[in-house]
C-alpha cells in the first residue's frame, strides 16, 4: 500500500510539472486509447456471441446423433449372433422375399455365393438389398444396374459371411506377401545404417550396391577430429537363406574378396563365426577419449572371433583375440614396440582380457575384465629399455607408475 501511494505521488508530482497544453493532449490521448479498449471489448463480445449463436445449434444436432447412435448400439449388442445361411436356403430365403416385394427375380445359388438378376424399381430394390445385408450375413459383393422401359435391371452377386471372411483372409496373405516383396528388395544402403548405428558413426559403407541381403561396399573409417572417411577395405555379404530353419538371420561375408566369416541375428541375441578383420592400428586407439589416443600409433590389428555369441543385453559367450603387429608410436622415435596378443573370453556375462606380448624389446603383461553396461578394468606392467622408457609418464600421464626397478611401469586403466 505504500508503494502504491508512493506512485501517485510521484505521477501526481510529474502531471503538475507539465504545462497545461501538455496536460490537455496527454488527457485526449488516454481517452482516445481507452474508447479504442472499450470498443474492441465490444466488438469481441459481440463477435463471440454470433459464433456461439451459430454453434450452439450445431453441436446440439451433434449430441443427438451421438445420442441415437448409441441408443442403436445397445440394441444391436442386445440381438442375438446370426448365424450364416447355406447357399441353398440363403437363395430360398431371397426368392420368397423377392416374390413379397413384386421382384421378378432369377435367383441361382454357387457354392459360396448367390446370383441374382432382374428388374423392377431402383430405390425399392436398393433398399431390399441393403434390408437382406442387414438382417443375414449375406454381403453384396458386386452390383450392376442399367434402365430398362422405365425400370431399372439389375444383377448383382451376394456371398455368405463365411466366405467374406475368406476373402479378408486372402487380402491378408496378398498384404502379406506384397510386404515381403519389398523386404526382399531392401536396399543395402539399409546395411550402412545398421554399421553406423553399431559403430557409433565411427565405421560407414561408401559406393554401396546391391540388396540387403546380397550386396557390397567400401568400408571407410571417420576420422574423430577432421570427420574425414578415410578407406580402409572392400566388403561383401551374401545372405544365407537356410539359416531361417533355425529362425536366425545369416550372413557370410568378405573383405577384398577373401572369405571373411559369418554374422547372425535371431530373437536370442546375435553372432560372429570366423569373423576376421584387419585393420591399421591407429583406426582402433584415435577412439581413445585421452591425448594417449593422438600419440601417432602405429602396426596392423587383426581380429579373429571363434563362436562368439550374445544376447541382445550383451552377455556374451566365446573368445575372440586381437593381434597388434609392428607396434610403434610416433613420440616415441617411431621406435618398433613389438607384437602384441590381446585375448577376451566370455562367460558368466563378464568379459576377461588377458594381454601378452608375442615379440619385441618392449614386453607388456596384463589382465582385465568388462561387464556389460557396467564397469571396465584392465591393469598390468610395461618393461624394456630404461632409457627408452623413461618418457612413457610424460605420455601416458597418471596411466602409468614407476616400479623400483629401472625400465619397469605399473599401468592401470579403467571408466572412472
């Protein structure tokens, strides 16, 4: 309430500071906004009310005819099931209808459907048929009218419910087969989706041709910094139709034309048979979310998977190794590293890493496991040259610990 006094005063304060003809055209002005304001309110309302006038009646129609088709619902619900008529009696049913009615009427029963041709007036045998559609299970599936000497001719072909549900049945399976036909022509761009979305982007297929099932590409890698496909190798897969006996969808594939294993999917989980996959090592550790994944990495990997399989919340069962040959690092003189072995088993939904060096001055041992959707950890030793070695804090950072003896490092890596 004070401040509320304090505001008039200050307005009363600044309107006796104006001169009177400012005073007079401030005045003028506020009456003119406030008979705008007025006259606009009275223009709505009047507007409202001429909609309102000319909806009401509509809508109260509406409510009627929701009304009455919900009374005829209740009636219909209350009626007993019909059941559908033979052929036979259906037609009797028809001709001594049609002969009620003053229909001159040839009436010849098939063995699912009746037939019936013959004259008289249009809207009376309209109406005759629609009363028989109603009251059987009789449906006019086809009818033909033409005018004939001031009556109307007609012919017109009625099956029984039985067989109206056969024909949806048919029109179900046409449906059917027609959607297989076009899944049989899916287009292989459709492969390059699934790649994507299971590599997170990191893996795509470029010139890509065939079907989903048969077709090919050229895989290429996106650089992480410059989103560059950079290439890496030729891909084929052929889809392997026999494998649908145990409700698994297969595919054999192949890289530059040399046989490359098998993948599979089905309602278990999926697959990888004899997959085989090699690749520059530096694809594979530029992912890494760490300066440690930019340090220039050299060699080859190769993947090799044996009878590796998993359901669809990742616990998996079967060993797979990763074969690092010709290791190098670009801050590290380019100096070779050595061969490396990395082997991963599953079971009991965990995942066990052991890693091993095959060959070479620089030797690492070590262990680790991963749980789907959980937690990850791998830990071990890097040995070799002191005087090699001694940059490796500098480059891995807190990955790796000195031990007391020279040219040895403990290292340990995980997702915290």
């Amino acid at each position: 309430m004070k401040n509320l006094l304090q505001f008039l005063q200050r307005a009363r304060t600044a309107w006796n500071a104006r001169a009177p003809r400012e005073q007079l055209l401030l005045a003028a002005m506020a009456a003119v906004v406030l008979v705008a304001i007025l006259w606009s309110l009275f223009d709505w309302t009047r507007a409202e009310r001429l909609r309102l006038a000319r909806a009401l009646p509509v809508a109260q129609a509406r409510l009627a005819a929701m009304r009455d088709d919900a009374a005829e619902l209740q009636r219909l619900q209350r009626q007993p099931a019909r059941s559908t008529p033979a052929a036979n009696a259906a037609a009797a049913t028809l001709t001594g209808s049609a002969k009620a009615r003053g229909f001159k009427m040839d009436i010849k029963p098939g063995q699912d459907s009746i037939r019936l041709a013959g004259s008289g007036d249009f809207d009376a045998i309209v109406e005759w048929l629609a009363q028989m559609q109603r009251d059987s299970s009789l449906r006019v599936t086809r009818f033909q009218a033409n005018r004939d000497a001031g009556a109307a001719r007609i012919e017109a072909e009625l099956t029984l419910g039985e067989h109206y549900t056969a024909m949806l049945l048919r029109l179900a399976l046409f449906i059917v087969l027609l959607l297989l036909a076009l899944l049989a022509r899916a287009p292989a761009w459709l492969a390059d989706t699934a790649l994507a979305h299971a590599t997170d982007g990191a893996v795509r297929l470029e010139a890509i041709n065939g079907t989903l099932w048969n077709g090919g590409g050229a895989l290429v890698v996106i650089d992480p910094v410059s989103r560059r496909a950079q290439p890496w190798t030729t891909l084929r897969w052929h889809w392997r139709p026999a494998q649908l006996l145990q409700l698994e969808a297969a595919w054999s594939l192949a890289l530059d034309k040399r046989p490359a294993g098998d993948i599979g999917a089905s309602p278990r989980g999926w697959r990888a048979d004899g997959l085989t996959l090699v690749a520059p090592a530096r694809f594979l550790l530029e992912r890494i979310p760490h300066a440690f994944g930019h340090l220039g990495w050299r060699g080859d990997m190769q993947f090799d998977s044996t009878q590796w399989r998993c359901d669809w919340k990742l616990a998996c069962a079967g060993r797979f190794g990763l074969r690092w040959a010709g290791a190098a690092v670009d801050v590290l003189r380019g100096r070779p590293l050595g061969d490396y072995q990395l082997d991963a088993r599953g079971e009991a939904g965990q995942l066990h890493f052991d890693l091993t060096t095959l060959a070479g001055d620089v030797r690492l041992a070590a262990q680790g496991n991963w749980t789907p959707r959980g937690p990850w950890h791998l830990d071990g030793t890097v040995r070799g040259d002191p005087e090699f070695l001694k940059r490796l804090p500098a480059v891995a950072g807190n990955w790796v610990i000195p031990e007391t003896m020279p040219g040895s490092y403990r290292f340990e890596v995980n997702d915290r």
